[in-house]
C-alpha cells in the first residue's frame, strides 16, 4: 500500500473547503440564521458524523466549517488554553481542511472556538466566538422528556429552574451551582451558556461579538446576537455572584482572571494560574510577576517551594 | 446533460453562471447574512458578483445561491416569477418552487408588489419557532437616513434604516409579526449591491 505522509500545510484536497460539504453547509447555516433570529432558542439541526468523537466539539467544529472563509483567522481554546489536545488537535484540522491561518491570540482572531471557557480579553464587534456544547438543554436533568421540555420553553414554564437553584440555597445556604449556570436571554429563553463556569457568565451580556452554539451529538445549535440581554438566573435575597479567589495567579500575578488551582506535590504546596493561557503570557509579556514566576528570586514568595 | 424542467425547456446557452467558486463565494454571501441577521439593521455590500436572471437582482439571486437547495422550497412573486428566473434557481440550487406563499421557506417579491402575501408566510409555532419563511424584498435602495429607527438584540444603541418605497402596510404586518415572538417571519432587503435584515426581534420606530 502506497504510503503517503501529508504536511499538514499541503491541505487535504481530497476533501471539500472546510471538510464539510456544500448541501451540509447550508444546512447548518440556514439553523444558524434563524438561531441568531430567536436568541437562546435551540434550533435542531441535521448533526453530521464528525472524523472525531462526540464529546471532543463535533457541534462546535460544524458550526465552525459553516462559518469559516478563507481569510479568517482561527483560534481555538480548551478550558483557556490553547495547548492542550483538544484544542491543537480542532486548530490543525481547520489549518488542514481549510488552509486557514490559525493563532493563540485573542486578538488576531476572527473566529474563537472554544470549550468552556471565554476569554478573558474583551472581544470585538469583528469576532465570532464558537462554543462547543455537550448537553443544550438546561432543563434536560430535571426533565428528561425532549417532549416535556419543548413544551417548557414553548410556554416559557421556568418554574422548575427557579426550585432547582432554591434547592440550591435550601440546602447549601446559596446556588451551589458554579458552572453551566442557567440564563434567561433577552427576557424570554432559558439558556444553557454551556459548561463555562458561572465567572463567564456576565461576558456574555451585551457582549460585541456574536456567540454562535453548536451541540453534535445533540444536534441542536443556538446564539446570541451582539449585544444581546443575557441576565443568570437568581433571586432578590440571593443575588447571582462570580467566582472570587483570594490568591493572585502565580505566572503573572492577574487578580482579575479565572484560576485554575495547580497542585504540586503531596505535602499540600499548591499554586493558582489563569486558565486563559494568551491572556496570562500577555501579562508576562507586559512584565507582570505573580509570586511563582521562574524570574522571581526563591523564598519571595509565601510559598517559595512552588517556584521550583 | 442538465436536468430540464418538463414545461420550461432551457437552452443552455441562455443560462446565467452560478456563483465563480461555490465554497467561497456562498460562504462570503453567507457572512453577510449572518452579519446582517445579527446585527439588524446594518447595510452590508454585496460581497461577491453574480449574475441575476431577468426577475431577480443580483443580491436576492446571490442570497438564494448561497441559502437555497433541494430542502428549501422557494416562492416567487407573480413579477419575480419569470421563467429565467426559475429556470436559474431550479438549475443552480435544485430547489422546489412554489406558487403557494403557505409552503415558502424563502419568499422572494419587490418592494412595489401587492404586499398582502405576508399575512400568508409560515410563522412557525411555540414548540418549533424555527419552521418559518424568510421574506426576501428585492428594493431599488437601502440607505442609513433615519426612517426607521430599529432596537433590539444585535443592536447596541439604536440602528437607523431607510428603505426607499416601503409602503405603510409594511409596517403594520411587521408590528404584528414582532408580536409573535418567538413566531414570526424574518425579513431581508436586498438591492443590486447591498442587504439589510430585520430579524423578528427587531422593535421599529417609525420616524
């Protein structure tokens, strides 16, 4: 058998622009149009078997092809960063199928597709971000009936969110949820903001970029248009809260970033970085130092032996 | 060689190119659209050259280019409907034209039309919102002097729009259709060079 090895740079040819072929194409864009036309509604879509699992972004990486022209600029991230598997594996399949140039900086990219997380830079009018989601419907754990819950959103019976949260409060003393954290979108659909932690949440209110959801094996996409209403659910005596941490990343010393905990060893050592890896390396490119940065000199910090 | 409708033979020679590239050039008119229905309101040029066939212009026959296929049904205005006309959607998209306005997913009129089919688009229903008809309005020009003055999702503070022509029953159906929400139609103008959209979220001000 004649084996062939391709330089992920010479494209694939043999595949349509973007892998997805043209009919698909315009299936999924026709959802898409009418998602940003109804925001937070989930419109059902005609998923395709994606070259990798469900689970690793077939809903986001479908929304992508849709979307996705030759002269943008790809980003994608994985819980913020950009390294990981999931993330290098999606990036080098668009640089592939589509010859697109991609980038890890929030900045210069045009589309952002991401896994759970949104970054912490503030987007632009001129970007799409690109969510992968696994499950679409908030309401699906406490009704398992696709029938049930079309009728729940159809009759904007959100009754059921409402006593989950209580519950929350009842038996917590406050809303223990702290990711997939249900919103309301523009006063009328009850929305899953996928598994970004409830820190995101406010990000995506008025936010300038259009956020587009893309559900694989659930086949269902859904968006929010730019500057577009989006409020968490919460109640008068318990208002929605973020995350706060009481450390400060250890790379670049970021207060105001979400942070991912690091543990180090087993005597109990520990150290807090950003998840949103461009954002932290802009901040270390700037000259910010958090306490287990390699330049700072050892012992400086309250936990020198993490700076190791 | 071609699929030839049974009671409108073309001639081959007499039909109009497509699109140049059917990768870039849907996805380039396709962007806009997106832009557009997101951002209701905001004038978007034309992205890409096409050739129109006499009865469409050359923004509605991109739109339908880039949108339409063999799962979309088309329903074109008496005045829109001519035979090049549909001999070029059934050629290039493959997709079933109508001559009931109930079945369109895509109804293409111009803007000097008897407007009273919009009454008749599908609108979807409360479980399924999304089967409803996109109403493409062929217009001669779209401009941001204040007319209209627009609000809603996709739209920051206000957006302005003004559609040569748009008569006033225009604005009465389009009142009643916000009303339906999360029902309702969407709506795309498209002149020669440019399109706007008004999504069914769309609050407009009648200046």
């Amino acid at each position: 058998m004649e084996q062939t090895v391709k330089n992920p740079a010479d494209g694939a040819p043999d595949y349509n622009f973007a892998y997805l072929d043209e009919q698909t194409k315009r299936m999924i864009r026709r959802a898409l149009l009418k998602a940003v036309a109804i925001p937070g509604y989930q419109v059902p879509f005609a998923g395709r078997e994606m070259p990798m699992p469900y689970g690793w972004g077939t809903g986001g990486v479908q929304v992508t092809a849709a979307v996705i022209g030759p002269n943008d600029t790809l980003k994608v991230i994985d819980q913020g960063a950009d390294d990981t598997t999931n993330a290098v594996s999606i990036r080098q399949f668009f640089a592939k199928t589509a010859q697109v140039a991609t980038t890890e900086k929030t900045a210069e990219a045009s589309i952002i597709q991401t896994r759970h997380r949104i970054p912490e830079k503030e987007l632009r009018e001129d970007q799409v971000l690109v969510y992968q989601v696994p499950i679409p419907e908030p309401l699906r754990f406490l009704e398992p009936r696709e029938t049930e819950t079309r009728k729940m959103h159809a009759l904007e019976e959100y009754g059921l969110m409402h006593v989950k949260l209580y519950e929350d409060i009842s038996r917590h003393g406050h809303i223990a949820t702290t990711y997939a954290y249900p919103v309301m979108v523009d006063d009328r659909y009850v929305m899953d903001p996928s598994p970004t932690p409830k820190f995101d949440n406010p990000k995506m209110n008025n936010m300038a970029a259009l956020q587009l959801f893309g559900a694989g094996r659930e086949k269902r996409i859904y968006a929010l248009p730019p500057y577009t209403k989006v409020k968490s659910l919460d109640f008068e005596d318990h208002p929605f809260e973020v995350q706060t941490w009481e450390d400060e990343c250890g790379m670049c010393g970021a207060r105001d970033s979400y942070l991912d905990e690091v543990i180090l060893d087993d005597q109990g050592n520990r150290m807090f970085v950003c998840s949103d890896t461009d954002y932290c390396a802009e901040r270390q490119e700037a000259g910010h130092r958090g306490p287990q940065h390699h330049d700072q000199p050892l012992g400086t910090a309250d936990r020198g032996k993490a700076a190791e | 060689m071609t699929p030839q409708p049974q009671s409108a033979p073309a001639q081959t020679s007499e039909m109009l190119p497509g699109f140049d590239h059917a990768a870039f050039d849907s996805n380039a008119v396709f962007r806009a659209l997106l832009d557009a229905m997101s951002r209701p309101g905001r004038i978007y040029d034309l992205p890409v050259s096409v050739s129109a066939p006499d009865g469409l212009n050359k923004a509605a026959t991109a739109t339908l280019l880039a949108m339409a296929d063999m799962d979309t049904t088309i329903w074109l205005s008496p005045s829109c409907a001519t035979k090049a006309a549909g001999n070029h959607l059934k050629f290039h998209c493959g997709c079933p034209i109508s001559t009931d306005v109930k079945q369109a997913d895509f109804a293409i009129a111009r803007i000097s039309d008897d407007l009273s089919f919009v009454t008749d688009l599908a609108v979807g229903n409360a479980e399924y919102p999304d089967q409803s008809a996109t109403l493409i309005l062929m217009v001669d020009e779209i401009s941001d002097r204040p007319s209209m003055t627009l609000k809603g999702p996709g739209i920051k503070d206000t957006h302005s729009l003004s559609i040569k022509g748009l008569p006033a029953s225009f604005h009465a159906w389009r009142a009643e259709n916000h009303h339906l929400f999360p029902c309702g139609v969407d709506v795309i103008f498209a002149s020669e060079t440019q399109i706007a959209a008004l999504s069914r979220t769309t609050r407009i001000e009648v200046n």
